[in-house]
C-alpha cells in the first residue's frame, strides 16, 4: 500500500537565503537517503517558509524492499590452513557478520576465490523504519551555518518548536532535541498563530492557507508578481523586472502583501546606482521606471501580514528608504568635493593584508604590472592604464562606499568621470573586477583588462608569497577565479603577454614581502596556474593528455597556448600521431635523468642509423623552431613527424646503455637535443599513444 508521507520542521525564522538551498538540496539529499534505506516513492515535493520546511514523500510504499546483501571476507587462501581448517581470519570475520563459520561459503570473484555470506535483508513496515532515517537525516539538511540552543545536543539552522511527521493519517513519531513530532502545526505567527491538526497529509496546504500561510514558494511568488502588476497600473511606471528579488522576499513571508511607497523626488539627482542598491538590496523593494528608463520616486515593497490601514505600514517603510536616501545625498556630495585621484592617498590608511600591506602599497604594485601589460598589449596607453591602477581602489576611501560597499567599482566609476577623468580609464575603475563568475562579463577596454590582470596576479602572487594558499575546496581570497580571470582576459583579448612573465613581474614588485623564496614562491604559482588551465580546457572538451602536453611544454602567452592546443588536437587524428608519440615519448623517458654534456661527436657513432638521425634532427630541429616561434604547430608536428622513422630505427639498432661511458652519454646527448627542441612545442611524454 502507498500513501503520501509529510515531514515539516517549524523553528523560529529562517534568513531567506537559506531557505532555497535547505529545500531544493535537502530535499534531492532526503530523496537519496529513502533510497538507500530501499524504500520506493515517486518524488520528494518541496514545501517552505521562512518558519517552515516541509517534504511530502509522494506515494511511499508502506514497506521496504526486500533484498539480497552478498558481504566478502578474507581470500580462501587466507580463511584455511593447509589442512582445510578456518583461520583467525575466517573465525574473525564470520564473529563480526554475527554467523556461525559453518555459515559461510566461498564465493569466485574476478580476484580469485573468497569467503562470505549472502545475508537476507527483509522488507520492514515503513513505521519501523522511517523515524530512524529521518531523525537521523534532519542534522544533515544543507545550511551555511547551524546552531546550538538550550542545552541541547543538537543542531540547526534555528531552534525547532514543532515536527510534522504523518504517513497518510498515521503519525510516526521520531524525537529531535526536545521535540517529539505529532500531527500539529501551526498557522501564521500574527493572523492565526493558533494550533492546527492535521487529521492526513492531503489536507496540509489547504489548512495552512486557510490560516494565512501560502506554503508553497511558487504561489507567494505568483502572488508578489500579481501585486506588482496592480502597482504597474497603480503608478503609470514599468516594473525592473527582479525575479532574484522576487523569491528572496518570497522565503520572507508567508502571507505576500505587496504596498506601494514613495520618496521625495530630490532624491532622483542621486546616481541610479544608489538610488536602485538603497531600494533593492538594503529594504527589498521594487523598483519602477518610465518608457525612457527614468526611476519612478517611489517602490513596492512586501509585508508579511493584513493591516486595516495600509497607511500605517507604508508610512514606516517610507520613513526608512528616506533615512536612507538622506544619508546617501549628503555622503555623495560630500565624495564630490575631492577628486577621486586625490582620494587615493588615502588608500595609505587602509588595510589591505596584514602580510602584503595597505592598499595603497596594493596599487602601487598594480601600477607597475598593468604598465607592463600595457606595453606588451597596447603601449600608447601604457601611461593611462598606470593611472586607472591608482584609481582603482580609490573609491574605498569615499562616503557611499562606507554605507553601500556593494558599489564598489560602481561609484569609482561614476567619481571618476565627475572628477575629470577620461572615459577609459574611468571604465576600468568599474572594469577591473570582472569577471566575478565563470560567466560574468570580461572587461572591455584595453586598460580595463590591463588593471583587471594586475589586481588579480598580484592577489595571486601576493597570497601565495605569504602562504595564503587554497586547500581543498577552502580558497577564501578566491585565487582560483582571479587564476581563471586572468586567463580568460588575456585569451578574450589576444595579448601576447606571457604567463609567466606576468609572474615574474608581479613578484618583482612583493620584493620585502615575500615570506618564502621567490623562486619556491615562483614554482607554486606556476603549479597553480597550470592547474587552473588544464581544468579550463578539459571542461571544454579537450583530452586532457593534449592539454597537459601542451601545458607541460611551457607557459607562453594564451593566444600561442591556444594554437599549440589546437593543431596538437588536429594532428592527434593524423596516422604519424601514434607512432610519433610512441618514440618521443621512449627518448624523453630514457635521457629524463640524464645531466651529462649535450655536444655530440660523429666520431663516437658506431652505427648508421645514428648518423642518419643526427643529420636529420639538425635540419628538422632547425625548421621546427621557426615553425613554433611563428605560431605555425602544425607544420612543426608535421616536420617533427619526418623523424618518427629515424627514431624508431635507432631504437631497434642502436643500444643506448651502451657499456663505453663516452658512447653511451653521447647516444644520450643526442636524444636528449632532440627531446629538448621538441618539449619547447609539446611533451609527448604526457601523451596517451590510444586516439581513445
């Protein structure tokens, strides 16, 4: 028999954005758990609010299924003696499974033969079972932090006053703290906070709406849109359609009444960013605009409640956006009254690192690499891109920033080109941040690109040069994006700057912060850097033997990594490719230890095909570093290719190890020339020698 089975925890208000996660991961979580215990079910439905969360088990079998458990033990060879009598090993393990050794019997494997026992797992009732997996699963729904309460042993997002625990109409009890579930819950906190039974899970949704609570999210977001809708045609103005904004309110209330407020029209001389981050992020209002994109002096915002005046509540809702609007007016004139370039001094008395030292230090670094980025990618700007890394940070220091620090970039901007500044070099103020995400944006202008890469190498390298450096999944000054970043600007916008120059450059300017050798510094980074890009090209689909070759050979500029890439992906479907990687992968792994001297006498050759292979890997060499330093890899893997025959032959007529100390090293310098000439394009020793 199948029927419904409800689990909804009431605690005291959840911070909205924990709601989502909680619901949508908790429950794919709660779904996995049910599964492993064998139960069968067609779907966890999600439910919530912010006193809330419920899972409604969709047609749960009222037993699990029944099956099979085969469990191995030791080998045969290891569970009996030479006279077929069962070892420690055997008594051991059938003591641990609960069974008489007489129980157990020998099972072949793919490993040979071993001992074990087919234990039986029996179907038990759902009452039986469940409350131990679901008591057992509650702790582990998916919250950013959890908490303590009273003096229990317990944790959650918040202190749990009631559990829900029904299979259809029967209540399966589980204890979690102090709480023992029932078949009660409870209704708004103001209009019908009284209790509520629930006499079966069908009737759970209607009865919470009849006492004010819409328990599902999409309905009170269909409802917040609706009152969005009646405000559009209240106030003549469009809604800045804001879905994120609609389900953060959403996980804030649960019975949605949406009221419209307004603000003296002063306030509009504001910049639209402060007006729009005042509204959106710091209150939670909408906010409305007219067919030309101008703000309408007013918001829709939500309460959680019915009121018999409306007055009151938007009296108090509009007293706080003025407060604040007031605020913002008197910080941003003030911020005006000194240029934004002048304001950058005063970085000096602001903390960047403990380690790596004030902002201003910061800026200064980021001045001295965007320089050289720029001279590389663009020179005639290389005065300008100096400049806009000064600028950068300035905007820290001013008023708005205090009061809204999510601006950041946003007002340096809009300061900048108050205060005078070019139009670029402003751009880059806002610029210089991106991307944020893998799928933000990417700054685009030259000198936007050139400080976003000098802020974020210096980031980079200035943490790992004071051992901040990422472990596991922990990278708190988020280095693995600024890695990527980096990457993505300089391949977006085709500058020829080298990777590890780059480096090189921006540990030149941590000289006296450095807490490790910079050479140790410098091996880290690289490491690092490495490792960021094969993950970037591997997630694109390449092989990840032709991303590592190619990574191995050295980090270039990214417009000449990613042609290498390219023609080494292309000529992986050409026949030469198998057999060349076959060799070259034999000469770098025979000469990878050897530290000997690398000139080559004829004299020593006792062989003729180590003459042949000597005179053709001088003039092959010879054309494959002119094809590689013009970019041309797939006439360098073809002239390589020329050589797979020669090679081959002298790996099956010569005798590199030779026992003569002066031939054997001179067989090696030979290979060793041309393993070097050739790692500088690919190292074929990362290569699979398989196409699959």
């Amino acid at each position: 028999m199948e029927r419904d089975y409800l689990l909804e925890i009431g605690c005291e208000e959840i911070p909205a954005g924990f709601v989502g996660p909680a619901l949508w991961f908790g429950g794919q979580q709660f779904a996995e758990v049910l599964k492993k215990a064998r139960f069968v079910f067609d779907r966890v439905d999600i439910y919530g609010t912010p006193r809330r969360l419920a899972y409604v088990i969709r047609n749960l079998s009222d037993r699990q299924k029944a099956s099979e458990e085969k469990v191995l033990g030791p080998p045969k060879s290891v569970a009996y003696d030479k006279e077929g009598k069962p070892t420690k090993a055997a008594l051991g393990f059938a003591k641990a499974q609960g069974v008489d050794i007489s129980d157990l019997a020998v099972f072949p494997t793919d490993r040979g033969e071993y001992l074990g026992i087919v234990k039986a797992q029996v179907a038990r009732p759902v009452e039986e079972v469940l409350p131990e997996v679901v008591a057992g699963w509650i702790p582990n729904i998916p919250f950013k932090k959890s908490m303590r309460w009273a003096d229990l042993d317990v944790r959650f997002v918040r202190p749990v006053h009631w559990i829900v625990s029904l299979y259809g109409d029967r209540v399966l009890p589980l204890t979690f703290g102090n709480v023992t579930s029932g078949r009660t819950t409870y209704g708004h906190r103001f209009l019908a906070p009284g209790p509520i039974e629930l006499s079966g899970t069908g009737e759970y949704s209607d009865k919470l709406a009849a006492a004010d609570v819409f328990v599902d999210l999409e309905v009170r977001k269909e409802k917040i849109r609706a009152g969005i809708k009646e405000a559009e045609a209240k106030i003549g103005r469009k809604w800045v359609e804001d879905e994120p904004l609609v389900e953060t309110v959403a996980n804030l209330v649960e019975y949605p009444v949406v009221m419209v407020g307004r603000f003296e029209e002063k306030y509009l001389s504001l910049p639209r960013e402060v007006l729009v981050t005042s509204m959106r992020v710091n209150q939670k209002y909408f906010v409305f605009e007219d067919e030309k994109g101008n703000l309408f002096p007013g918001f829709a915002f939500v309460s959680n409640m019915r009121v018999p005046d409306n007055r009151v509540v938007i009296a108090g809702n509009e007293r706080v956006i003025r407060a604040r609007l007031s605020d913002a007016e008197f910080y941003y004139g003030d911020d005006l009254k000194i240029p934004l370039f002048d304001r950058a001094r005063k970085l000096k008395n602001v903390l960047f690192q403990a380690d790596l030292g004030m902002y201003w230090e910061k800026v200064e670094r980021m001045a001295e690499i965007a320089g050289y980025v720029a001279s590389i990618g663009f020179p005639a700007k290389e005065k300008d891109c100096r400049r806009a890394a000064f600028l950068a940070k300035a905007d820290l220091t001013t008023g708005v920033i205090k009061e809204f620090p999510e601006l950041q970039g946003v007002m340096g901007r809009h300061y900048a080109l108050r205060t005078g500044e070019k139009e670029e070099v402003a751009q880059s103020v806002l610029e210089h941040y991106l991307p944020k995400g893998q799928s933000d944006d990417l700054p685009a202008t030259d000198v936007g690109a050139a400080v976003a890469i000098a802020d974020k190498i210096d980031m980079v390298c200035g943490c790992f040069g004071v051992g901040l450096i990422p472990t596991g999944t922990a990278d708190p000054y988020g280095l693995r994006r600024h890695t990527l970043g980096i990457l993505s600007i300089l391949e977006a916008r085709g500058l020829r700057v080298p990777v590890e120059g780059l480096v090189d450059r921006s540990l030149s300017t941590l000289s006296g912060k450095l807490k490790y050798p910079v050479e140790e510094v410098k091996r880290k980074v690289m490491e690092f850097i490495q490792g960021r890009l094969f993950n970037l090209w591997t997630s694109q689909g390449t092989p990840g033997d032709l991303a590592d070759a190619v990574i191995s050979a050295g980090l270039t500029d990214m417009t000449d990594l990613r042609a290498k890439l390219a023609a080494l992906v292309a000529f992986r479907s050409d026949a030469a490719f198998e057999p060349l990687a076959e060799v070259f992968k034999r000469a770098i792994n025979i000469t990878k230890t050897y530290a000997g001297p690398l000139a080559v006498s004829e004299t020593l050759f006792e062989h003729g095909e180590e003459k042949a292979l000597h005179k053709a890997a001088q003039e092959v060499s010879g054309r494959v570093s002119s094809a590689a330093k013009d970019g041309r890899y797939a006439e360098a893997f073809r002239e390589m290719a020329r050589l797979q025959p020669l090679v081959s032959a002298f790996f099956e007529k010569v005798l590199v190890m030779a026992k003569d100390e002066k031939v054997k090293n001179n067989r090696l310098a030979l290979l060793k020339n041309l393993s070097n000439v050739f790692a500088g394009v690919a190292d074929f020793s990362k290569v699979s020698a398989s196409k699959a």
